[in-house]
C-alpha cells in the first residue's frame, strides 16, 4: 500500500475535526482492534519487551573479532585495526560495546533499520560510531538515483549526510533502501494484545465485575440533564473508594448486564494464544520469554538451538556483512564474526562435552580450552594430541611403535625403553 493510499484510508477511520481525539492521541499506525500502534508503546507488552530484550541482549553478549585469513586457511586475530577497539569495546564517547550494540540490535527488532554517524579524522580513520535514533531519521532520493540521509535533532534543526557517513544496518528490505519495520507489520497482533491487556486492566479496576450494562426504567426523566444527572451519581457510587458497595434502584429501575462474560470470549486463551503469537513475529521461542506450557526437558534444548541458529545467526551474519562492505576496505583483506561459543558459558556440562571431543579428536589443544575458560595457558599444552591408533604410516612402512598383528607377523618390535625414554616418546607422540 503507497503513502497516499495509507493516508487517505487512515484519515477515514480517524476524526480530525477540532474536537476530535486524533490531535490528542500518539502518533502510530492505527489497527483494526482500535488501538495505535508505535516502537515505543508496543514495548508496554511483556511478550514484545521480552523478546526484544532477549535478541537485543543475547546478541550484545557475542565477542566480536577481526581476523585475516592464513594461507593454510587458518585464521589470524586482528586487534591493531582502527576499527577492531570500536566494535568491540568502545564504539563512542558515551557507550560501551555491549550497550551500543545492544541499542542497535533493539532498533533491528523494533523499526527494522539502525543508523551509526561514521565519525573520521583527517586520515580517513574511523574514530566513532554515533547512534542516530530511526524515528528522527528519513532516506531523500537523488535525481541521479543516489540517496541521503536526513537527521532532525532533538532541537528540531535538520542534518543532511550523504551516505558514506552512515552505516546503516537493514532488516528485510523490499527495495534495498529501507528495511521492513517489524512493529508496523505486526501492528494487528500487537494491537489487538493491547486491546486485550487494556480490557484486563478495566476489568480487575472494577472488582472483577462487568463494565457494560443498562437501567431499565419503566418512567421517564425530566429532560435530558436529569438523566445525566443520575448517570453521573450512579457512577460516583459505585467507583473509587465505593466500589463493591450494593446499589439501590428506585421507581422500579432494573439493572441489565451487556456482553460477554470472561469465560465466554475465552480471555485467558486468547492472551495466551497473543504470547505464542508475538513470540512468532520475532522468531523467538516462547520458552525464551517465559511461556513454558508447550515446553519439556526432551524439546526445550532443541528450541534453544533453534533460537540461536534462526534467530541470532541471521542477525550476527547481517552485521559481519555490512561491517565487511560499508566499514571496511577491499583491500584490508579482513573478515568480521560474532562468537556464539559465548552462549555455552552457562552450560558446564556441554562445555564439558565440546571440550573432551575437542582435545581427544586432535583438533582443540588443551591451552585453548584452558584460554577459553579463563585459565591460564600451562607449559606443554600447546600441542594436539594424537590417539597411538590414529598414527599414520611413515614411508608406507608400519609404525614401529605399534606391536606386531596376525595379519603381519614379521613387523619389528621395537626394543624395551626405559622409563625416562617411554616417558618422553609419550611426549613426543602429543603432536
């Protein structure tokens, strides 16, 4: 739908007469269930707020590392960049790593875009990467087909950046430009679990009891001001401090109850159908936010995993990408990942596990381990170690280390070593 189009169809369900209600309201996306939707009142959800804290957080906590490629293929860490200290620890003179990407992440989630102002020195040097709020934040087209970003201030004066001095980070995107505002998309979802959540609030405000009804009177009043009269009186004596107290009706008055009652409209499923819903959008598990009715020991862990694989993985490969294009040089020959071993640090036993595998299988040294942990490296540790019946033949001659079998008998057995020589061949065979 075009801007004009949304215009004109909002503008025929909003009264924006004078006295009308539009001018008073916050400015969002209105849905079907009657309440307007923004970024910033969505996160008054608990389901929105959690599964954005979780994206944002979880995703903050990854080391980030710059590493150059080696001939044998092996990876070379890159801390002496200019740009390596920003990403990873101190990207502006008011943030640190983790609340700067932890702010970005949650622009992700909420608006689909994150802006940075790229900050140079003479040499062309990126020294700083200051966040730009998305809300105050719109894309000009160029005649010659280019862009430029337009920034207004919280003093409302207007900055135009061309765009080599914005990293702009996108979700999904359906032109290339602007990424797809998740909030906006999942507008009737949200807002109708506002619509729900505001309806809760009123209920339990009024002891529980209905809010809609009527007053059968078999006369009639005097005019019009009589029976608002009334009205307001029964009102004031049944809210506040007299709520719960018994009302009293005269001149035959009935009261009649309008609407459906809790259990008819099923409230309590539909705000948990609304969880599992919102949790959805963001491609976060509901176990992650709190929702465990669908969850056990046998599947929860396989959630987990998911979790990291379709939901952290794709964000963390959208920043390393846009980090190596829009930050980075060709010629650096540098490359940019987010770690996700962080994520096993609360599991001791998996931990454990990765770890055993690792240094039995020759392919994690026992000082890696020991660094990965924190602990100090050890002397002698540095090699990988080689299982004796996964040595290989040396010249196409059998090992003479390995005794001789049925199938060759006449293999040499190597002479008795004392314990001094055992000891140090067992070191030698650690490689």
């Amino acid at each position: 739908m075009g801007i004009r189009s949304w215009l004109s169809s909002f503008k025929a369900n909003s009264d924006r007469s004078p006295w009308g209600s539009f001018w008073f309201e916050p400015v969002g996306v209105q849905t079907m269930a009657g309440m307007r939707v923004t970024a910033d009142n969505a996160l008054q959800l608990s389901a929105v707020f959690a599964c954005v804290r979780i994206i944002s957080s979880q995703f903050a906590s990854l080391p980030f590392v710059l590493y150059r490629t080696r001939r044998d293929g092996g990876k070379k860490r890159v801390t002496d960049h200019p740009l390596y200290p920003l990403l990873a620890r101190r990207p502006n003179p008011y943030q640190n790593a983790f609340e700067w990407r932890e702010m970005l992440a949650g622009h992700l989630v909420l608006r689909g875009n994150a802006f940075n102002q790229i900050v140079s020195n003479r040499q062309g040097e990126i020294t700083a990467l200051v966040p730009l709020h998305p809300d105050r934040v719109t894309i000009d087209l160029l005649p010659n087909g280019d862009y430029r970003y337009k920034y207004t201030t919280m003093t409302g004066s207007e900055q135009i950046f061309p765009r080599g001095q914005i990293w702009h980070l996108r979700g999904l995107s359906l032109d290339g430009i602007i990424g797809l505002s998740p909030i906006a998309l999942a507008r009737n979802a949200i807002g109708g679990a506002m619509a729900a959540q505001n309806y809760g609030s009123r209920f339990f405000a009024n002891d529980a009891k209905p809010l809609s009804g009527y007053i059968e009177y078999p006369g009639s009043f005097k005019d019009k001001m009589a029976r608002e009269q009334f009205r307001e009186s029964l009102q004031e004596s049944q809210t506040g401090a007299n709520r719960g107290k018994i009302a009293v009706f005269e001149f035959g008055m009935k009261y009649h109850q309008l609407g459906l009652t809790n259990e008819d409209a099923q409230f309590l499923e539909t705000r948990k159908f609304q969880v599992n819903d919102i949790a959805r959008w963001f491609g976060v598990p509901p176990h992650k936010i709190g929702d465990l009715e669908r969850s056990t020991n046998n599947n929860i862990e396989q959630q987990a995993q998911e979790f990291v694989q379709e939901c952290l993985g794709p964000m963390a490969e959208r920043w390393e990408a846009s980090i190596e294009a829009e930050l980075l040089f060709d010629d650096d020959g540098l490359e940019a990942e987010f770690l996700f071993s962080q994520l096993l640090r609360g599991d001791s036993q998996a931990r454990a596990q990765y770890y055993n595998l690792g240094i039995n299988g020759g392919w994690l040294t026992r000082n890696e381990a020991r660094l990965s942990e924190n602990l100090n490296p050890l002397p002698g540790l540095d090699r990988p170690l080689r299982p004796l019946n996964m040595a290989e033949e040396q010249d196409g001659k059998p090992d003479p280390t390995q005794p001789p079998t049925a199938d060759n008998p006449d293999k040499p057995v190597p002479p008795l070593k004392n314990k001094s020589e055992e000891s140090h061949e067992t070191r030698a065979l650690d490689v």
